[in-house]
C-alpha cells in the first residue's frame, strides 16, 4: 500500500526532483506499489530485457560487449575490493544520479549498474533451462512460482540492473 506522504509527493509534482537519484532499497511490494500509484506496472523479466537491450541483440552488456568501451565508463558500478573500497573510478562512491551515462538504444537511461529494478516475474533458478526446452524465443510468459534451492522457502521477485561488478567477477 502506498503511504500518505508518497501519494503527496506523487501529486505534488515532486517526482522529478526525487528521481535525480535513484530510488534504491525498494522491495517488491513498495516498486509494484509506486508504479500502480502512477498508473504503471513492473515489467516482466523479458520486457525489461527488451528495453535494457536498446536493439541490441547478443551482446555481453547492455550497451555492446566491451565493458569500458574506448575507457569509458557506461554504467554506475564497483570497482576495488568488494564491499570494502570503491575506487570510484567512474566518478561515484555509491549511486549516480539518473542520467548520468549516456542512455541506450530506445533512450532509456540506467538500465544497467546504479540500484537494482524489480520485475514483476517470479525468480525461478532453472526459468531459462525450462524456458529453451520448450523453444520459446519471444516474450515469454514468467514461472507460475519461485523457486531458489539457495533459499527454497523464501519467494522471489527477479531483479535486474544493479551490481554489474558482479557480473562482471562472475563472467
């Protein structure tokens, strides 16, 4: 349920000004309840997918497959030892500003690094094995439940966008 000072704030126009900086630290329940107060849904996981792609297709990051293309940095993200220094290397110790690498392909901004987004699918851990035995290529609808055998009694929204430097210490 959205809280009496976010409908204010909502009606007052003041969104614009809060949303210079991200909004982080939004579990489900708060993003499904900002994006129903202003007339939204959460995407699922393969339209946010679509979106974050900007019309790329097969690439490693959302803006093509080089991490630092040309050095420059193209998302908010970790760099030093984590969680213990951030080096700041592309110009923030925690998160950035909205707008403050260039946007993607469709003129979406952040898609990738800076907070964490939630999708409206549920999290499941096998979702794309299952998904590509069935040959399923286009929009395809998210699992019916969630399931993390990491934490099989705790149900889960997928989250995208945020903590790129994992990916990247993972790939």
């Amino acid at each position: 349920m959205l809280r009496a000072i976010d409908r204010l704030l909502l009606s007052a126009g003041l969104v614009a000004q809060l949303f210079s900086d991200p909004l982080g630290f939004l579990a489900y329940a708060k993003s499904h309840s900002v994006a129903v107060a202003a007339g939204k849904r959460l995407p699922t996981e393969a339209e946010w997918e679509f979106a974050a792609r900007g019309g790329l297709e097969g690439k490693r990051y959302a803006w093509g497959d080089e991490f630092r293309p040309g050095g420059k940095y193209m998302a908010n993200t970790w760099q030093g030892l984590f969680p213990v220094t951030n080096t700041a290397e592309d110009g923030f110790v925690g998160t950035s500003p909205v707008k403050s690498f260039p946007p993607n392909g469709y003129g979406l901004y952040d898609m990738a690094g800076n907070v964490w987004q939630c999708c409206s699918d549920w999290y499941r851990v096998d979702a794309f094995t299952e998904l590509a035995s069935k040959n399923v290529c286009r929009d395809p609808a998210g699992p019916r439940e969630s399931w993390d055998p990491a934490d099989p009694c705790t149900p889960k929204r997928v989250v995208k966008g945020g903590i790129i430097f994992v990916q990247s210490l993972l790939l």
